[in-house]
C-alpha cells in the first residue's frame, strides 16, 4: 500500500482514474471494511488502483478545537489494518478552513474528480461531506453522470439490530460495554505506545507490570481488568491489563505472564480481548494479592483458548 499526502494545491494524484471511497475510516470495523471490499472489487474489474481518501487531521479538531476528538484507532494502527486489507493507496488530505467551506459540488469537482480523477466512488448510507454535510450518496448519484463516475451505496452492517459505526462503538467503550464494542469492531482492541517507569508496586507484590504510554487522543476503555496479548517486535505474549480510574496521563498497565525481560523505552502493542472485572478497592495488600492471583487464573484460562 502507498500512502499519499495532498492538499488543495496538489496536482493530479491519478490522472488516468482510480475507484475511491472516502471518510475517516477510524476503528476500520466491517462496515469499513465492506467499503474497501467493494473499492477493490471495482478496481479489479476496471483496471483502475483502489484508494481510500481520508482527511487529515480529523475535521472535529479543526473545526471544535476544544472538544477532544477520541480515536478507536492511530494513524499508525488504521495503516497496519488497511495493508493487511490489500488497498493500493490510503490519501491524506489536508483538511483546514479552505477545505471545510467547499460546497459539496465544489468538492466533487475540485476534489473527487479534479485531484483523484474517480471513476467509482462507494460511500456507506450514512456519510455526508463538504460544507454543513450536504453532501450525501444520493447526492453524489444525482451529479455522477455529469462529472463521469459511477456511485456504490452500501446499507450498513447490522449488530444486534442496529448499524454498526465508529460513534456506536466509542460510545460502548467510553459507557463500559467492552465486549460489544470488540464484537462490532470484529478485532481486539488495541492499544499502543511506548513502555515508560511507572511506580512499581506491581513488581514489590510480586506482579510487576509494564505502563504503555499511549497516543493523547486514544481512547482509553473504561477502569478494570482485562485479558490481553502484548507484541514487542514479532512475538505476542499473553498478559492482563489493569487500566485505573484516575489516570491522569494515558498509561494502561500490564503483567506478561512468564516474562522478566526489559522492555523500557521499547514500542508495544496490546491488544485487549476481554474485560474479566470492573476496578475494586482493596482494604489490604493481601487481599489485592489475592484477587490478582485469581485474576492471572481466569485470564490464563481465557486466553488458552485464543
């Protein structure tokens, strides 16, 4: 997959066509990837690359700068899923004021079909683009035979009922619902970052344990205990997260069974299979010991079978 990064000063980027869908794309959960299903099937059948188009930075944080715009995935985990999905090319777009404005009709013919020369574009029920969201799949149907591309409409992937979609699955997160928020997004949740000191009260109670610093916009699922495989490098090992109540910066904890090594400074990757108990206060160090043990039990017993 090649990566791109335009702004509306960019030539061309595909002057002889390309099937392209558009959108954030943030979790990639099967609603997503249905869109980019559908773009690759395209471009198979018309020869043409098949290319996501994402803004950059998010839109909420250009235009509600201070409202925190929580991410179910980094820049670097949404590369990571789209190369293992075989997309030709994820497009960053510089989004700014001068972007924001565009009309929805300015933006299919400045944008879509201007910069990326689109012959297909597959967009999901739901999404809206240019100035106010006026821009919408039907919209795009009504212009097409006029600027030459074709339009795919996707209906969106159903749990329990209802559409799966980021905001759904954030909204599970951020209220506690762990296990639905991993079913819709068909994945582990992932958190990564960087190993850094913590206290180590881990380590004198005999449980020592690794603080992931996280990306600032994460989104950190709710306190409590959970079943988790850490990654350092190419090897995954099994382990058990404790995510605190009154974190104040973005560090999870996490014991890896079975491990002594040093992984300080070193990049990581956790992902979060399971929540096994909410956060419990303790009234003494040997009844938290006692809990942990019966917790490393459960999780042991959980990840067995993964």
């Amino acid at each position: 997959m090649q990566i791109l990064h335009l702004d509306l000063s960019s030539p061309p980027a595909f002057p002889l066509g390309c099937v392209l869908t558009q959108g954030t794309f943030d979790g990639i959960h099967p609603g997503h990837v249905e869109l980019l299903r559908t773009v690759q099937g395209e471009g198979r059948r018309l020869g043409l690359p098949s290319v996501l188009l994402t803004l950059n930075p998010h839109p909420a944080t250009v235009l509600r700068p201070s409202r925190r715009m929580p991410l179910l995935t980094t820049r670097e985990e949404r590369t990571e899923i789209l190369e293992k999905l075989g997309l030709d090319y994820l497009a960053y777009l510089a989004f700014n004021t001068n972007l924001a404005i565009l009309q929805a009709e300015e933006y299919v013919s400045q944008i879509l079909v201007g910069k990326f020369s689109a012959k297909v574009v597959a967009v999901g029920y739901n999404h809206t683009f240019g100035r106010k969201r006026e821009g919408t799949g039907q919209f795009l149907e009504s212009v097409s035979a006029r600027y030459g591309f074709e339009v795919r409409i996707l209906n969106p992937v159903l749990f329990e009922g209802e559409p799966v979609h980021s905001s759904r699955i954030r909204a599970e997160l951020i209220e506690g619902r762990f296990d639905s928020a991993v079913k819709m997004l068909n994945r582990p949740y992932r958190i990564s970052g960087a190993v850094v000191e913590g206290r180590g009260i881990g380590r004198k109670i005999g449980y020592p344990t690794i603080n992931v610093r996280a990306h600032k916009d994460k989104l950190i699922p709710n306190s409590g205990v959970y079943a988790a495989k850490v990654r350092t490098e190419n090897s995954w090992m099994p382990g058990m997260m404790y995510i605190g109540e009154n974190r104040t910066i973005f560090d999870c904890e996490v014991n890896i069974f079975d491990f002594s090594g040093d992984l300080y400074g070193k990049h990581v990757d956790v992902d979060i299979l399971a929540k096994t108990r909410e956060s419990i206060t303790f009234s003494s160090t040997d009844r938290l010991v006692e809990q942990i043990a019966a917790d490393e039990t459960r999780i042991r017993a959980i990840l067995s079978g993964r």
